[in-house]
C-alpha cells in the first residue's frame, strides 16, 4: 500500500488509470473515424506524455474517445516505480482481454515504464497485447500500428539520447483549459539506488528553451493561466544554444517562462535537494507569477540511510536547502517524497525521518513503502531486510504525522488572504469554485456574478482542514 495526502503533484492516486479524451471528438459519427483510448498511470510526466502520444495519433487519423468499448485501439501508458503499480496493469489487462475478446480487431497497446522494463517478455506474457512502445519511441507508433494491422506484433522499446518531442505541440486532453503540464527534460542521470527511471525513462536530456517558452506563450494565447514545468531533476536542465554555446539553466529558463506573461503563473517539479541552487530561490523571488511552492523530495532524514540510497546529500545539507528557501522566499510552502523501510533502516533512522518532517514543516508529503525493483543498484547490492509489517508500520506513522502537519499548516491559513486563480467547480459543489493558492493549496469558495476560470480572486480563508482552504471573496 503506498498511500498518498492531499493534492496533487507527482503522483496522483485519484487520476491513477484515467481515460483522456476531447468532448469534441465523441461526436464524429464516422465509420471511417478510427478511435484510441488512453489510460494513463504513474506520475504526471507519463501524463503529459499521453498528450503527445494523442498528437502522433491525430496525425495518422485517430480521435480520442473516453468510451472503451468503442475503441480500435486501447492504450495503457504504464508506470514501473513500485511492484504494486505494475500488478495494478496487470488486473486492467484482465478486463481488456475480455473486451478484445468480445470485439477481435480491438488493438491493445503498452506505453511507458513497463514497456521500456519488461520489452520483449511483455508481449511473451500478454498474449493479448499488440504493441509496446518505450517512453522514447513514440514516434514510432503510426509504423508499428500498420506492422500490427498487417497480423505482426509491434515493439520499439529504444532509449535515444536525443529525443524530448520538442516540435510535437501535444493534444491537450481531458484539460481544465487553464493549467498545463510542460515537460522540459527527460529521463535521469542520477542513480537513486531504489529508482527504475533511469532504466526506463533513458539518460537525462533538456529540451530546447525556445519551444518551452513557446509552448508557453501559445497556452497563455489559448487562455490557459498556469504551466507546470516538468522533469525528474528539474535543476540539472542544461542546455547549450548551438551556435553560440550559451548556457541556459533551469534559473534561466524559469525567468524566461516567468516572462511570458505577468498572469500565467509558473510552476515546476521535481525538485532535487542535491542541485537546487539559490539562483533558482532568487529567481523565483523576483518574479512573483512564479508559484511559492517547491518539491523537495527528502525520501530519508537518515544520513546514513541517504547514503544508501546514493542521493548525494546528507541531512545537513538537505536542511541548509531548506533554510535557503526560507530565507530567500520566506513564505514558500515544501513538499516531499519519504520511503518507509529502505533496506537496513533501523528504528533510530526512521526517527530521523519523523524529526526531519516535524522540522521542515512539509505542507504535503507523498509517502510509499520501500519496493525493491529488479535491476536497481538497491536490488542487488543490499537484502530488502525490513520485514512488510515494519515497513507498513513506519508507514502508519509517517502518515499519521503528514496529516498533523497539513491540517496545522492550513489551519495557520485562516485568516491570511490569498490570490487564487480559480480552475473550476469545486468537487462537492456547483455553486462554490475551487482554485489554488501560490503555495499550491487548494481554496474553495461560493461563486459570485461574472467570475470565470481562468481569473485571479483574492480570498480570505475562513476555516481549513488537512486538504482544503475556504473562504470568500474580498474587494480584488
Ligand atoms: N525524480 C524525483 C526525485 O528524485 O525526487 C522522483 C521521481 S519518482 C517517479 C517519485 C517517487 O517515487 C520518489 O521520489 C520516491 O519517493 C518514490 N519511489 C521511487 N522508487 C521507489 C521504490 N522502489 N519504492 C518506493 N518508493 C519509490
Ligand atoms: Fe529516480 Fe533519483 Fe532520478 Fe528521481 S532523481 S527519478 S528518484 S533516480
């Protein structure tokens, strides 16, 4: 069980498995219409990648539709971080099977981490299954779809060192119209012990900043208010203009983003404690569309524990990372990542963990049980020695702190006012809108005449729990 509060930012158990589409495209009544269907799990860039998958897709003729059953062709876009995520595919294959049975011709497709991990075996042990297409060979999908149509099986699981789908202006799907995913690098050069993605996702490469910035200006024109730039290591992006070999880092291109447009606020994730610099603080500092929230993930508050982990940092220098953000953008909120019974933890390290938490005061945590995966530098150097009831345990307990910490963290809200920019209805409510805060916290309130999505409000908080902010509208 890898249990998760509050809202989103890596992954998000409540989209887990969610079916993109375009309203628009439902109601093309053609037989000559071929249609995808596409699940997507895992974390966001596996979401955003789905975007670009539907772009490659609308390129050969096919439309989105939300409807399973009415689709020639279904695709899993597949996540490979924990066992339970790829058990979790394995269960959807088991309806989909019966749905190809009932419709032969329906062509089912495996994206993603799981492609890229299990290759060949996959098709091998799913016999149902057509075509599996690692993270990087998406581009491949229209040559392998007609190897597929023709009776073949498709596969394309090459890692490339170059690829990062910079021309490809991604579909966007099942959208809000006003907050957006951009990524701005792919894959890992770091060797988190306990980590898949550098197996799955390839070496580390940084997309051209001027299709980022355009990608944003172009989603700013389209009315969209909010992008989220998006990487496993935001702070190593690197990249070197061709002719006359400047350096664009990640403070730069932030700024550059920043710049778009005063009302199109800017996010970013993940961020890496090993390579966050000040730079990056003061940039967001002096930009205040830049969003006061930071993910910094900690994964252990055990130096020693850090080290097994090979996240390069030890718990002095996660703290000094800490103190920088507090001093540089004083009222930014911090969230983590923490794993619960990494091999060799004692009870001593796991108290280190819960004294880091208490004193970063994270708004927010996503917290899992240590998985060991086959192939990681973890799962063959040391013995996954923390027995499930130990873990689970420790995992209780990080949880139980994480939801102490939220709802004192919101409940220091009350009273403060908040600029909010308002993504749509609130999930309980049609007459109440929800949007988030800077510090990415959710704010709910009662709607008022000629207010749409997509406008900045200020609100002032009146009561708060572990997840939400409520509030009304004050003079804007
Ligand atoms: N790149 C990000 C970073 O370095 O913080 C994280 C990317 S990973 C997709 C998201 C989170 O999954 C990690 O931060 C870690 O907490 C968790 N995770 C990764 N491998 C895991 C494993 N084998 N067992 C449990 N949790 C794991
Ligand atoms: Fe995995 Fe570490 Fe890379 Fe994050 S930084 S994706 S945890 S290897």
């Amino acid at each position: 069980m890898n249990p998760i509060v509050s809202n989103i930012k890596t992954i998000d158990e409540s989209r887990q498995g969610e079916a993109f589409y375009m309203p628009e495209s439902e109601h093309i009544d053609s037989p000559y219409v071929k249609r995808f269907y596409i699940e997507s799990y895992g974390c966001q860039m596996n979401f955003s990648d789905s975007e670009i998958v539907a772009s490659i897709l609308a390129d050969c003729q096919y439309k989105p539709t939300r409807q399973i059953e009415n689709a020639n062709l279904i695709l899993l876009n597949t996540c490979s971080i924990r066992e339970k995520a790829e058990e979790t595919i394995r269960k959807r294959l088991r309806t989909i099977d019966k749905i190809k049975i009932s419709k032969p011709g329906t062509l089912v497709g495996i994206l993603g981490c799981m492609a890229e991990r299990l290759k060949q075996s996959l098709l091998d042990e799913e016999k149902l299954v057509d075509l599996v297409v690692g993270p990087d060979a998406y581009r491949d999908i229209p040559r392998l779809l007609n190897q597929v149509v023709d009776g073949d099986k498709g596969i394309n699981v090459l890692l490339s060192r170059e690829e990062t789908y910079a021309d490809i202006s991604p579909v966007r799907l099942e959208s809000n119209g006003i907050t957006a995913f951009i990524s701005i690098m792919r894959g890992c050069d770091n060797m988190c012990s306990f980590c898949v993605v550098p197996f799955t996702r390839g070496r580390e490469r940084s997309r051209d900043p001027f299709t980022i910035v355009s990608e944003a200006a172009h989603l700013f024109a389209k009315g969209f208010r909010e992008v989220t730039l998006l990487g496993q290591n935001v702070d190593s992006y690197k990249w070197e203009h061709p002719e006359n070999k400047e350096t664009y880092t990640f403070a730069r291109l932030l700024e550059l983003v920043s710049l778009v447009h005063s009302d199109l606020r800017v996010r970013f994730s993940t961020s890496h404690p090993k390579d966050m610099t000040d730079d990056v603080l003061h940039t967001m500092a002096r930009h205040e569309n830049i969003c006061n929230y930071i993910h910094l993930p900690v994964q252990s508050g055990s130096s020693r524990i850090l080290s097994l982990m090979n996240r390069t940092y030890d718990r002095e220098w996660y703290k000094n990372r800490i103190e920088a953000i507090r001093q540089i953008v004083p009222d930014c909120a911090v969230s983590s990542d923490i794993i619960a019974g990494f091999c060799t933890e004692t009870d001593e390290d796991h108290k280190e963990t819960i004294s880091m938490m208490a004193w970063a005061d994270y708004c927010m945590s996503y917290m899992y049980s240590y998985s060991e995966r086959p192939g990681t530098l973890a799962a063959r150097k040391y013995a996954d020695d923390i027995d499930e009831d130990t873990k689970q345990k420790r995992l209780s307990e990080i949880i139980a702190l994480q939801r102490k910490l939220s709802a004192e963290h919101n409940a220091r809200d009350v009273g403060k006012t908040f600029k909010v920019l308002i993504e749509g209805n609130s999930k309980k409510s049609a007459h109440e809108f929800k949007g988030r805060n800077s510090q990415n916290k959710v704010v709910v309130f009662s709607k008022t005449e000629g207010l749409k999505p997509g406008d900045y409000v200020h609100i002032y908080i009146e009561s708060a729990n572990s997840a939400t902010l409520k509030g009304y509208i004050v003079n804007n």
